[in-house]
C-alpha cells in the first residue's frame, strides 16, 4: 500500500476495515428510557469538568434496539445518561455504554469517545410489557420494565423531537504508543436528519446490580420518575472538540 491508499482507509485493520465512512444512518431505532433520580455525590463523580450535573440529580437508564444502522449493522445498546450543561447549553453526558456488535464498539471509541463495552443487552416487548436487560460476562446488572404504548399516555413527538436535538457530549480518552494521553477531549455530538415515528410515557421500573467491570449501580436509584419509548430514524454525523485537557 502507498500513502494514499493507507490515508483512504476508514478504519484499521487494513486488510479488512472495521467499519466504513460515515456519517452514519439509522433507521427504526427503538428506545426505552427509565428516568430516574440518583445520589448527587454519585453523579457529580461520574462527570466529568467542566460540565455541570442538572441540579434535578436526575440519570437516565437507556435500552436502544438498532435494527437497521448502516455500516454497523443489526445490533442493541443499553447504558447510563446523565443530563448536564456545557457553558450553560444542556446536554447529555453519555457515561457508560454496553453493546453486541464490534463495528459500532470499535467506531463509536475510535471516531466520537463514545463509552462503549462489550455486553449482552436486550429490549423485547413481553406481553404487555416493554422490558430490558443487559448481562454482562453472563451476569445480569441490570433490568428496565414498563407498560408498553400506553395510548392515553402517549407522549408529544415534539418534546421527544427536542430531547433528541440536545447536545450529546462524550469523554474521548486514546492513549499513545507511550502509554502517555493522545487524545483527551470532550466531544459534542448533535443528532440529524430525525424522523419521530412514534412516543409513549408510561410507569416504569428499574433494577441495577452491583458488578465491577460494568457499574451501573454506582448510580442507585432513589426514586424512579417514569418511562419513555420511542422509535425514530436519524443520522449520527461527524463530532467536535467542546474541551482539550491537553491544552487548556
């Protein structure tokens, strides 16, 4: 390979690239968030500086079903969001992730800092109810319940519409070949190009399991505020740099 050819690679290895060129499209992805508050020593531990935890100490605990993600493929996602503000513009600080594909683990790190392990979650409807878990080296750490498409609780598209349009924000960290820091950033993310097809609230419930290697429950949950279920297409486009630590 000559230089060009290296430098028109979207991703390593070489002889078979993990993941392709974005930007990135979805569609019918699927989402159940339990909404809950927390501790906020907990949480203000969990954040990192610069950004501010909403003074409600409320944490989102998030199942997402991606059926259809091009360049990635069929897959499921579940993990921890923590509202916030950057320099007084909210946002979500996303702190741990856990899937089961390896293109969107391996792209997600590489290319925005998202969090991402891999895990065995699930989010299935089960009669009437809407439910997730998510095992993590064949222990469950965690379980989300809540009625499913409650129609006289359905939920304004217009209210999902502008919590998918705040500001996603990751804690990006690559180290060099030293071991020493490369990369050390905050990363803001915007959602595009969504497409609302459907929004329901309904009770909800939530269990989190102490483990060590996936630690959900360091964010105990203290009073659960309600559900929310949501299917929408959208496009996950490029990222940029909100903070350096190396350079401030």
């Amino acid at each position: 390979m000559n230089k060009k050819e290296i430098l028109a690679l979207p991703s390593m290895p070489a002889a078979s690239p993990s993941y392709p060129r974005g930007p990135f499209r979805f569609i019918d992805r699927e989402y159940m968030i339990v909404i809950y508050e927390s501790d906020p020593v907990a949480i203000r531990h969990a954040v990192p500086e610069p950004l501010i935890p909403d003074p409600s100490n409320l944490v989102f605990y998030e199942w997402i079903r991606m059926p259809d993600s091009s360049g990635f493929g069929d897959y499921t996602e579940s993990g921890v969001v923590i509202p916030c503000s950057f320099k007084g513009e909210p946002c979500s600080f996303i702190a741990q992730m856990y899937l089961d594909d390896d293109p969107p683990i391996a792209g997600g790190r590489e290319i925005w800092g998202f969090p991402k392990k891999y895990a065995d979650p699930k989010l299935e409807v089960a009669h009437d109810t809407l439910t997730g878990t998510l095992h993590y080296a064949g222990q469950r750490v965690a379980m989300g319940t809540m009625g499913y498409k409650f129609e006289d609780q359905a939920r304004d598209p217009a209210k999902t519409m502008r919590s998918m349009q705040k500001l996603q924000v990751l804690l990006k960290l690559i180290p060099d070949v030293d071991g020493k820091p490369k990369i050390a950033q905050l990363v803001g993310v915007n959602l595009t190009e969504i497409t609302i097809k459907g929004s329901w609230s309904a009770p909800a419930r939530l269990h989190l399991v102490p483990h060590v290697n996936a630690p959900v429950a360091d964010l105990p949950v203290k009073r659960i505020i309600g559900g929310r279920h949501f299917i929408a297409d959208l496009t996950l486009p490029w990222g940029r740099v909100l903070h350096d630590y190396l350079k401030e």
